[in-house]
C-alpha cells in the first residue's frame, strides 16, 4: 500500500501533530471515535486505503494509522495549494472546535478535523473522521439510480434538523459555511449526517469576537442566494448566515425532489440560466403536484426568501414544526436505513 502523501514532510509542526484523545461530549451520543489519539503522529504514519474524492480544493483518501488495526481508519483531505483558501479552511476548522483547547471538542453534527499535518510545500492535509457512507449527494444518485425519488419526509426531517445544528454551531464560532449542499453532507452506516468542507467557507467574527463584512460571492452557482450574484458581494455576520440558510433550503428541495429545483427538470445548469432563475425567478419551491405536507411547504419557505432580511434565522428554523415536531426516532430510523441500503 502506498504511504500518503509521499511528498509531505516526515515531520508535522508541533502544535499540527494529533496531541490528544477524542473525547466524546456527554450531549453527543455519536461521538465519532473510541481510539485512544493521545500520542505524537505524522503523515508518514498512515497508509492509503482508496481515493474517496478529487474536488476544487483538495484530494480525499481514505487512511488508515499503521498498526492500529482496522479502526484506525481516517480521511485526509489535502488541499491542492498552499493559498489563502487552503489556509481559511484549516482557520474555519480550528474555530469549529472551540471549547476546551485545539482539536478538543467539536459538534455531532459536523465532520471532526483530528489533526491539520503540513505537506513539503506547506499545502494542509487534514485528518478527518471517515463517513463511511459517502456523501448525500451519493445517496441521492443511488436512489435516482434505483427509479426513486429523493428522501421521504421524515428521514429529510432528520437531515434538515441534524444541518440546522451544524449550522448553528458553526455561525456561534463565527463561520459562515457558504457550500451547504448534498455533496457537502456526509453520512454514516449509523445513519449520523455531517457537515464538511470548509473550502469557501468565512470567518465574521475576528479574534476578540469583533464583526467583520466577508466576501460571499464564491460558492456553488445552484445553491447561491439573489444577494451572492452582486457584483464584489459582501455580507456582514447576518447575511452570511442568511446565505447558508437559503443553500439549506435549496438543499432540502433538491433531497425531496432527487433534482435541482432551480431549473425545470432535465435542463442543463449553466451559470447563466441559473444566475436568471436564481435572481429573477420566483423564489424556488415545491410544485403544487408535488406530494408535500404543509410543514414542509412552509419550512422551503422560510429558508428561501429572496431578500436576505426577510429569511428565516437558524434559531427560527429549528423551532420550525417540520423539524420540532418531528417523531426523532422515527426519522433517524428511516433516515439510517435509506443511508444503509444506498451503500
Ligand atoms: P472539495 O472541496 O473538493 O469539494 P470535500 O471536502 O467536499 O472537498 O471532499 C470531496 C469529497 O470527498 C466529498 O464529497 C466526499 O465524497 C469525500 N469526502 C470528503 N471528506 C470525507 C470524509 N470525512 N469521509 C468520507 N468521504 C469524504
Ligand atoms: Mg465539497
């Protein structure tokens, strides 16, 4: 098997090398590793399993920690460059674990960073916690691949709720994620759902918590809001945070109907037609035929006002009824088992 990253330096900077257990939070039951990672690693310490992806910002594999058995499995996501972006998301994961040190506590509900090593040319490889189940964006081609649609309501309940507290743990760090979309959500054979990629991801609260204006214009073109398409777009900490609730809502459709909602099925998404329907369209929603309940019509609603001001905020959302009033075990149970059966 290879050695990852055969290029990258033997030897991580102190404070990047993996220098404590997980430690599982009493509230988080899907805590997301029992390995004791209390000991100094580098690069060099791990072996290449498969690749898992091979996107804008990076290459994913799957590692795993020599000698730790079949465990100690990982995925390592080396950025492309050693840039500004490459630098943002190393800064936007270190802000998602704050509480009790670097690396020390993080959400359930978004995809844990053990450890940031450094290649030879200073590009950032972050050890992640594996999903072993790919992406949501995966699962919706499975199910498409299968003649279904997208996602039964109560299993999308639980992925619209698991995404509000992502977010919402997110922007309390002062992170606008900025790419919500199905390929950005990962999921588990336990049936969790995570949020991960911070590539584009912006950071509005400065260091003694002072609030800054952050360019919002790079993101994923279907999932962009009205407000992103401006020229030079900037959004101070609100509206940032109104941009990532538009992207959920455009994600909660796009898992509903197994398609991009914001052109007619089968129409080719160029950044034109897009930017038009996006900006001068009607907000996108369910069509009437479709076989939605009203909560669900209302929560689509609340997340995809075209004026930022008027969105609904991700307190408002997670009281919504289409996530408050969900049956839970019920959604996690049917949510595990379409993950399951797509693997
Ligand atoms: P990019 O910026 O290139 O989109 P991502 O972080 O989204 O990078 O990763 C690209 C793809 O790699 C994801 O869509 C997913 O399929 C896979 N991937 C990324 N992180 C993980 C992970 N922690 N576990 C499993 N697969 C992952
Ligand atoms: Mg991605």
């Amino acid at each position: 098997m290879a050695t990852v990253a055969a290029a990258a330096s033997p030897f991580a900077a102190p404070h990047e090398m993996m220098a404590r257990a997980a430690r599982p939070a009493a509230a988080a039951p899907e805590a997301t590793t029992t390995m004791d990672l209390g000991q100094v690693l580098r690069l060099s310490d791990f072996d290449k399993i498969a690749d898992l992806g091979d996107g804008a910002s990076g290459v994913v594999a799957k590692v795993r920690l020599r000698g730790c058995g079949s465990s100690a499995v990982f995925a390592l996501k080396t950025a492309h460059y050693c840039d500004g972006g490459a630098e943002v998301e190393v800064e936007a994961l270190r802000r998602v674990a704050a509480g009790a040190g670097p690396w020390g506590s993080w959400s359930p509900h978004v995809v844990r960073c053990h450890a940031v090593f450094r290649c030879a040319g200073g590009e950032p490889a972050m050890l992640l916690e594996l999903m072993d189940a790919g992406s949501l964006g995966r699962v919706l081609a499975a199910l498409r691949g299968e003649g279904r649609r997208g996602l039964p309501e109560p299993a999308l309940a639980e992925v619209a709720a698991r995404c509000l507290a992502g977010l919402a743990h997110l922007h309390s760090r002062g992170v606008a994620h900025l790419d919500l979309k199905p390929d950005n959500l990962l999921a588990s054979a336990r049936g969790d759902v995570k949020i991960c990629d911070f590539s584009v991801s912006r950071i509005f609260l400065g260091g003694a918590g002072e609030r800054r204006r952050v360019p919002v214009a790079a993101g994923s073109t279907a999932y962009l809001s009205p407000e992103r398409f401006e020229p030079n777009a900037h959004a101070g900490p609100r509206g940032a945070c109104a941009a990532d609730v538009w992207a959920l809502g455009v994600t909660v459709l796009e898992l509903f109907l197994g398609r991009c909602p914001i052109l007619p099925a089968g129409e080719r998404p160029s950044w034109e037609r897009l930017k038009k329907a996006i900006c001068d369209g009607e907000a996108p929603s369910l069509p009437a035929s479709a076989a939605a309940s009203a909560e669900l019509r209302g929560f689509v609603a609340s997340c995809l006002h075209k004026d930022p001001r008027r969105r609904a905020t991700v307190a408002q959302l997670l009281a919504h009824p289409f996530v408050a009033r969900r049956d839970g075990e019920a959604c996690r149970r049917q949510l595990r088992e379409i993950i399951v059966e797509t693997m």
